[in-house]
C-alpha cells in the first residue's frame, strides 16, 4: 500500500482531515500536484494531492465502514 502526501486548506475539508487517525481508509478527491524543492543534496520532487474533498471510508478499530460520508 502507497502512501502519498494530501494537503488541504482551512474550511471543511480540513476540519476532516484533522479528525482522520493512521490507518483510516479515505477517498480524496483533488488535484495531484508534484512540488520542487532544494535541500543541501540538490533538488528534490514529492506527489501530493491538493485535496478539494475528502470522505471517511473505513476505520479499522470499528471493525467495518463509516456509516458517512463527505
């Protein structure tokens, strides 16, 4: 399983997004973005999603899905 970088900006979305723990299972809707940087190294690249939404699928403590959805 991959994991890839989401950000989000103050409103709805991130008030869930804040509300997510490690190991929830989520659809993100957004645009993929891939962000340049320098570090002592040279440059650098990430992926990231710039998240317009963002629904809650599964959880695994509760053992099933999410009874909501964005």
């Amino acid at each position: 399983m991959d994991t890839i970088d989401v950000t989000c900006w103050p409103g709805d979305v991130q008030e869930r997004a804040v509300e997510l723990v490690d190991g929830d299972h989520v659809e993100v809707h957004g645009a993929l973005r891939r962000r340049f940087y320098r570090t002592p190294g040279g440059a650098q690249s990430r992926y990231e999603v710039q998240a317009a939404t963002i629904s809650l699928l599964h959880r695994e403590e509760h053992g099933g899905p999410c009874p909501g959805r964005a």
